[in-house]
C-alpha cells in the first residue's frame, strides 16, 4: 500500500524527492498513473502511513503539490 504524490512539474517532483529523503521519508519517483493523469510525467511514491508526514515537509519547505492518492490493496 502507498501513496503518490502529483506535482506541477518534473522539476518540483525532483525536488519534492530530495526534501522527503532529507526528511528520513522513504520515496521514489516514478511514472504517473495513467488513471490519474494523461501526462507523461513523474510524481513520487511513498508509503501510505508516511502520507501526512510527507504533506509536512513539503508545506514546511513551501513546495508546491497538486495532490496525493492512495494506492495499492
């Protein structure tokens, strides 16, 4: 079970990634569902129980996000 995390851009995402790592959350960019969006892009995957405290961080270092969803059984 995980969470995805969507963002304006690949440059965000790459970024977004550097802040969770820093902040000892496990992450992982990886293609966006196709169900979520139609873009070619990347978002970053974490685990759903780190989903809030990912939030944190990246409101903390002012980036940023478009969304999270939860995915996976």
């Amino acid at each position: 079970m995980y969470a995805v995390i969507l963002l304006p851009s690949t440059s965000h995402a790459i970024r977004a990634e550097k802040i969770l790592r820093e902040a000892g959350i496990d992450c992982q960019l990886v293609p966006i569902p196709r169900h979520l969006s139609s873009d070619c892009g990347i978002c970053v995957r974490i685990p759903r129980q780190a989903r809030e405290a990912a939030r944190a961080a990246l409101e903390q270092a002012r980036l940023d996000i478009e969304s999270i969803h939860d995915l996976g059984a």
